[in-house]
C-alpha cells in the first residue's frame, strides 16, 4: 500500500516507517524535522510544517494514500505538557485539523489517529491503587492539561468525519510508549528514558543519587514500542471504529521503576524526591477491549524493555555525555 506517516521525524513515527517498510509499503514520511537517530527508510521524507494547511497539501501531493498514521504532535514529558498549554492546545490542533481534513478531500482509504491516556478524567486516577480505565470512562469529560483535551477533541473529529463524511478513521489511545531511538533528555523525554539517563550518570560519577518528582508513589503502566507497533497496525486494518486502548496493563510506581532500572544498571542508588509536576496519582490501562477486539497482548515485559531502553541511553551517553 501507498501509506502517509505524519511525525515520521519523532519517536513512534520512525519506528513505525521501519515497520511498513519491511512489510514491504511504500511510505512517505513527513515531519517538522528529521529522524534524530539514525536516517529515515521512507521512500520520500519531506520536511513540512503541518499546522499550515498549504504545507499539509503538499505532503499529500502524488500519489492517492491508502493509509494515513497520525503521530505529528508538539509534546513531551510531565515537564513539559505541564508547562506549554497553549502552544500544545493551538500547534496540535491545527495539526490534526489540517491532516484529517486533507485526508477526507483527497479521499484517503483509511486514517488512524494516534490519541492518548491523557483523555481520561483526572477524577478517575485520584488514588495510586487506580482501577484500569476502560475506553467508556473517557466520559464525563475531565482530561488531563490541554494535551488531553486536544487529543479528545480530535477523537471527536475523527468520528464525526467518519460518520458524516464518510473518512473511515480508527483511534488508539497510547499508554505511555518507551523504548530506544526515543528522546532521552532536554526536557520533553518521559520517566523511563530520563530515569535510565539519571542513574546510569549517577553510576559513573559515583554520586548514586537521583532525583524523582513528587513521592515516587504515583503509578502508571509502560507499554513497549514493538508492542504498540503490532497493537495499533492491527487496529487499522480491523473494522473497530471506536477508541481502542493500546497499553501494558501492569502498573508500578515512579519509585519502582527506578528501582527496575537500577538493578538492570547494577548499581544501587539513593532517590531523592524534589518538587515537580507529577500528573495524575495513577493510571492504568484497561484491555479487556483490545484482547476482544484484536486478539493483541503485550508481549514484550517491562524488564526486557528497559533494559532495552537502557543500554541504547548508555551508548548515547557514551558517544555525547550529558
């Protein structure tokens, strides 16, 4: 198939262009910026600011796309979805805007939309002990920060596209991705590779200290990269319509974590907890439906994830130390 990547430049999106390309598709990424890690394998990349609805024309031009994967999206850790409100809200929903009205006019097969837990109401994750959210408690709305309502709002979209307009869309709902080739510091990575950055720089210069924001007692679930991959491919070809959870569902603390991670490093350390955005108390991923729905599971376990995610950190490290 002819398939169209959006953010082909950041984390997810590069994978998944290595995905179809060895599947055997020809994919045009399109990004902002180009792959920070290794070169991109897409048949054509072109570097396109998508929030401009003439630059989103142009990454259509060519050939009729059977496919279109949305991952283009300005965001990143609690640090920084925390801090940019406004830039989030108003650069990815212009973004989205341009991408699946552009799809609809040029008449695009299949779009997917790739959402976020952020979407589920902050009165459902009040307690560490959190129950596993379902796709239904997305409703009454009360998502986390602007990036939840983004994301939410263009959940919206992508239905009523699909119901009155006839864009035939699907809508994953990421757990907190992870793995290698990710951003791993500058202020918008997430919990696991800046934790594998901290204690493998606390390792070498032997101050075995970290710190952790908050009490390290918030919870959350982490879901691999190659994991998310096969989850969500499958989810475009299916014919679900709904939003469809695609996350491990095997919760730890901030503090456990590290603890993980530290013993794949083989060092032991001291945490020390420090003011700092946190997010919501905890969070979890329901997969009742996704097991229903796709016969999908995680397969690839958190430890055999980090240690991954780690030594891919170590060599960077190792290359440009911090």
């Amino acid at each position: 198939m002819k398939v169209l990547v959006t953010g082909a430049g950041g984390f997810i999106g590069h994978h998944l262009v290595n995905r179809l390309k060895a599947e055997g598709h020809w994919v045009r990424g399109v990004d902002i910026k180009e792959p920070e890690f290794e070169p991109t394998c897409a048949d054509d990349f072109r570097l396109l600011d998508l929030r401009v609805r003439e630059e989103c024309e142009r990454a259509f031009e060519g050939p009729s796309f059977d496919r279109v994967y949305t991952l283009a999206a300005d965001m990143g850790g609690m640090g920084f979805i925390s801090t940019h409100h406004s830039r989030i809200l108003r650069n990815n929903a212009l973004i989205n805007l341009n991408v699946i009205d552009t799809s609809w006019s040029c008449g695009v097969g299949r779009l997917l939309f790739t959402s976020s837990a952020c979407v589920y109401p902050e009165y459902r994750q009040l307690d560490a002990n959190v129950t596993p959210l379902r796709e239904e408690d997305a409703y009454p709305a009360q998502p986390q920060e602007a990036y939840g309502w983004e994301k939410l709002m263009t959940e919206r979209l992508c239905t009523h596209y699909r119901e009155e307009l006839g864009l035939e869309t699907r809508i994953a709902r990421f757990h907190n991705i992870f793995g290698p080739l990710g951003t791993w510091r500058g202020g918008r990575e997430k919990a696991p590779a800046a934790l594998c950055r901290k204690i493998l720089v606390a390792k070498w210069d032997e101050t075995r200290t970290i710190e952790i924001w908050g009490d390290g007692e918030q919870t959350r679930s982490f879901c691999y990269i190659e994991d998310c991959l096969r989850g969500f491919t499958a989810l475009m070809e299916s014919n679900y319509a709904d939003p469809l959870n695609i996350g491990q569902d095997r919760m730890v603390s901030i503090n456990e974590l590290a603890a993980m991670i530290a013993r794949i490093a083989d060092v032991d350390i001291t945490i020390k907890h420090v003011e700092g955005p946190v997010g919501v108390r905890g969070r979890n991923s329901d997969n009742t439906r996704v097991r229903g729905v796709l016969g999908w599971e995680p397969m690839v376990s958190l430890e055999v994830g980090l240690e991954e995610t780690l030594r891919w950190i170590e060599k960077q490290l190792l290359s440009d130390p911090v």
